[in-house]
C-alpha cells in the first residue's frame, strides 16, 4: 500500500511519456486505438495515446499498466461497439472481449471520450452489454470528462473485489445496475442518468469493511421510478451533497436476495450501510442526513485508506498534455427532437438532419447532437436533459433550440405545450438558461411534414413555428424559419417530387417491417441532407458568426 502512496507521490510533468497519436482520417501514425495499443513497448514507462475526433468502431482491449487514453474531448471522440454479453458468451469461454473497452491491466486512465456499447439502441435488447469492463487484475482506474454509455445493463463494470477506481465530471447512463463497482470507488462532479425502472447504482464490498462506493456533487436521474440503488452481497454507500430527480421512486437501497439460490445468498456481514449528507431535490426520508459521526471530511486518504492519489496522478496526466496546447473548436450544440437527432441504426434509412449537418461543416466547429426522438419542451425539461446541456455549457457556446412536433400532442400531458401559454414559456425558460450559461441561444421553427391534400401541402406546424419566432424576436436573438423554407421546398417539389426526402421503406426489405412503410415526419438521408443544407444556406444568407465554419453547402 505504501508503494502506491510513494508511486503516485514521484509521478511528475517532468517524467514525460510515450506519445502515440491516433486519428482516422490519416494524419497521425495509426487510424486504429487498438493498433496504436499493440505498438507500446512491455516497459515500466506510462504512454500517452493521444486520439483525435470521430467514432472508433472497434472493441479495445487493455493489458498493459500505465496507459492513457485521450480523446478530443467527451463529446467528439467515441469509441463504439455493440456487444451482447449474453450473445458473446455463446462464442466465447469467458468475458474478455465482452465489452467495448476491456481492462486486464492497472493504472489506466480515460480522458475527454465517450465509451458507447451500442446494442440496445439498435437491437432492442437491454441485458448486460458492458462499455467497459474491468476485470480481476484491474486496480487504479480513473475515467475524468468521459461518458460510458450502454443500451443495456452493466454500463461501467470494474469488476476486481480489491480495486481502486476514480471517476470525475462523467456521464453515465444505462439499464439496470449501469454503475456497478466492486472494491472501493469514488464518483465526484458526474451525471447519471438510468433507461429503466431499476437500481442505477451497484456494489460489491464483501471482502473488506472498509471498501466502499463514494458518490459526490452528483446528479442522478432518469425515467419515471428508476430506482437508486441495491446490493447482492456486503455493500457501503457514501452519497453526499447530491441532487436526485423527482422521477425517482421512492425506495431505499436495498439487497437483492435469492431464495432459491442459497450459493448466491452469502452472509450479510455489516448490515446496512448506506449514508446519506446534503441530498437535495427528491424529498424521501430515507435520503435525509444520516451520516455517520467521525466519519473524516472525503477525500483520498479517507475513501482509499493511503494506497492511492487519484487526484494528483490526474493532475499530472493533464500537465502532460497541456504541454500540446492546442486552440478548441467551436461548439454549437443541437436541442430538439427525432427530425434534428442521430440515429444509431446506420442500416435503417432514417436520419435526423442534425446528423448530417457536420458534413457541411468545417472540423473547427464542433456539432454536439443532444435532440432526442419523441422530446418536446415540456419533457426534454423534466427529464434534465437541459440541465445535462447546462452543465456542460461553457461561455461562448451555441445553442440552436427546436421544438414543435411533439409539443402539439394534445394526449400526451407528458409531452403537450399548448401553443399560445406553455410553450413559448418553455422556450423562453430554455432561452433564458443558456444566456445565464454566457452562451448563445438560436431558435428554429420544426421542419415541415409532407402531409398532402392533391398538390396542396398542409402546413400543420404553422402556429408552433409562428409562436417559436415571435419568442425569438422578444428574445432578441438568431432565428431560423426550417419551417418556412421545407415547406416551401416540399410544395415547391410536389407529391411525388417530395416522396424521396422521407421514410418510403418498400415490403420485405426489413424485418421489422415486413410490410413496408410510409413515414411522412421522419426524414431519410436525402431528406435530412436537405434540411442542413437549408440551414447552412441559412447562416450564409444571415452573415451568421456561425457561417465562417462552412466547408460546403451541397453534397
């Protein structure tokens, strides 16, 4: 224990590391982490693999102590797979390569990237599928500004019962048990946010009293009545200063028990353990003050008993790369719904135009994607998800705010804004927010459905699209009528002209829809490629801040 006190206390800037660069369009030595991975030399040295923007389709595997792998930041660098456990296990003897990050090895850090085990959104199936995966021999890992994300249960599993692990200003979301450690860990100044109606949070202590999960400075929510937290075996939790969502139910942290399999009921030694300081939002009970007299003030002497300086190990590692300076894109992030928002299933037609719109775009802008299918106002606010945006909001961001479709859902009280009350409040709420961030709201209309009667498009949108630019001109900023120019695109191109820019999927072509289908809302790759362009002609026409970033305006 002692070693790794005066280990973390000798690591310095001074002592340099390997550098390796990765980047796929070909400016740097590989194209591949994995490869850049199979090149480190077996030395004592730390290494430094340095990875530039886009999405890393590959699974990595990690067997070398003292590496780092740094992104371009948490929003630009992803690092996808998607992987079953259950499915690999019938391949496979065990769970190396199960995961989308595998660790077999210790001191490994994860810097300013997004570890995403994409199964669950494209396949439907929310059982375990691990981002990352720690196994046995994996101790002292940290992941700072990173999201691990996974359709599924398990999300982040550091599965070793005496590991260390620290994770700062992180996002996590998943299924059930998406952050589970065993061992000790700290979680600090992170997001969290469950896809079910299950326990968020997991751990595993049972083979030592003083092991313990430490949440802090967090915010936990997610779907209508996810759960908190629970345990198998001997746990301790330490969660304090807090902020849990209203939408979460009102149960405790519990144990799951196993009636009819003894051989997973093991002794509960220590009882219940789970303390709780300065919660806010949820009013329960049962996350009242009940923090344990003596306990120190939290810090890494206390939750990792003197073996380990995450902290100072992390601040050096960001010394080291400091020493690359380097001017950071622009950032304009994207709020709206399923016509603006990515889509994961690249083998389905379906695009949001916000995911074309990087393809018009110069690298120097960073395009951040947060639409989401089905959001309105109203419930993109209640499941915090602007919130998510806010804490990530750094001055002289852009915003572009788009709203409408599912704002005019009359039965639908989750997601229904009536046109003339709740939803310009709602924008002016959304508007508000981010100029108190010292970013830049821009506001658009929604865009047009293709909703034909002979050769007269209806424009059903038109009251929502009047509304969001009369809040943009009380506002005093940027507006764009999307609404307006695909209208007039769509009418201008006609029934049949117009067919092509839209879900038209021919029978028998996908499983899951044998008979076809016909979706006039939702835009195909064309169809999104229209709309971006529409913007970008848009920004040139406006003389917009934002228009010095084109690269092109067809493609």
């Amino acid at each position: 224990m002692i070693i790794f006190s005066l280990f973390c206390l000798n690591l310095h800037a001074s002592e340099q590391p390997l550098r390796v660069q990765v980047a796929l369009d070909g400016s740097a030595p590989f194209s591949s982490i994995q490869q850049a991975l199979d090149s480190l030399p077996s030395t004592k040295e730390w290494a430094l693999i340095e990875i530039g923007p886009g999405i890393y389709k590959e699974k990595l595997y990690l067997n070398r102590d003292k590496v780092v792998l740094a992104g371009s930041g948490k929003t630009s660098t992803t690092i996808e797979f998607a992987e079953l456990r259950k499915n690999y296990l019938k391949q496979q003897p065990d769970d190396w390569g199960s995961a989308v990050v595998n660790i077999k090895a210790s001191d490994i850090v994860l810097l300013d990237l997004t570890v995403f085990n994409s199964y669950g959104s494209l396949y439907g199936d929310h059982d375990h599928q691990f981002a990352i995966r720690g196994f046995e021999q994996a101790s002292r890992i940290i992941t700072d500004q990173c999201r691990v994300i996974a359709g599924g249960a398990d999300s982040l599993s550091l599965w070793n019962k005496t590991g260390l692990y620290y994770h700062s200003n992180c996002y996590f979301e998943g299924h059930v048990d998406y952050v589970c450690p065993r061992g000790t860990a700290w979680i600090k100044q992170s997001q969290f946010y469950s896809q079910a109606t299950e326990a968020s949070l997991w751990h595993d202590g049972e083979l030592d009293q003083n092991t313990k999960l430490v949440v802090t400075d967090s915010k936990l929510s997610g779907i209508q009545g996810f759960l908190l937290a629970r345990r198998h075996y001997d746990a301790q939790f330490y969660l304090q200063n807090n902020q849990y969502s209203p939408l979460m139910a009102d149960k405790p942290i519990f144990r799951k028990t196993y009636p009819d399999e003894p051989n997973r009921d093991r002794a509960n030694l220590w009882g219940e353990r789970s303390y709780f300081s300065g919660s806010s939002g949820a009013n329960y009970s049962w996350i009242k003050d009940n923090w344990p007299k003596n306990t120190p003030k939290i810090n890494a002497d206390w939750v990792y008993q003197g073996q380990w300086q995450p902290e100072q190990q992390l601040n050096t590692i960001r010394s080291w790369l400091k020493a690359k300076a380097h001017t950071p894109p622009a950032r304009l992030y994207l709020v709206g719904d399923s016509t603006m928002s990515d889509k994961t299933n690249l083998a389905y037609p379906e695009r949001g135009w916000g995911q074309l719109l990087p393809e018009f775009m110069l690298p120097q802008l960073q395009v951040i994607n947060l639409a989401a299918n089905g959001r309105s106002t109203l419930r993109f606010l209640n499941e915090g998800r602007l919130q998510m945006l806010l804490d990530e909001l750094q001055a002289g961001d852009y915003v572009l705010i788009q709203f409408g479709h599912n704002d005019q859902k009359q039965d639908d009280p989750k997601r229904y804004a009536e046109v003339n009350t709740r939803y310009p409040e709602l924008l002016q709420q959304f508007i508000r927010e981010v100029k108190a961030k010292a970013a830049i709201p821009l506001l658009a209309s929604s865009i047009c459905r293709r909703n034909f009667t002979g050769n007269s498009l209806k424009r059903d949108l038109a009251a929502y699209a009047a509304q969001a630019k009369q809040q943009a001109e009380l506002a005093q900023i940027d507006f764009f009528d999307l609404q307006k120019q695909s209208c007039d695109f769509w009418q201008k191109s006609g029934p049949q002209g117009s067919q092509p820019y839209f879900i038209q999927v021919p029978a028998a072509l996908y499983q899951k829809f044998p008979d076809g289908k016909t979706d006039n809302t939702h835009l195909s790759v064309q169809g999104a490629s229209k709309v971006a362009q529409l913007f970008v002609l848009e920004l040139q026409r406006q003389q917009h801040a934002l228009a010095k970033y084109i690269y092109r305006t067809k493609l």
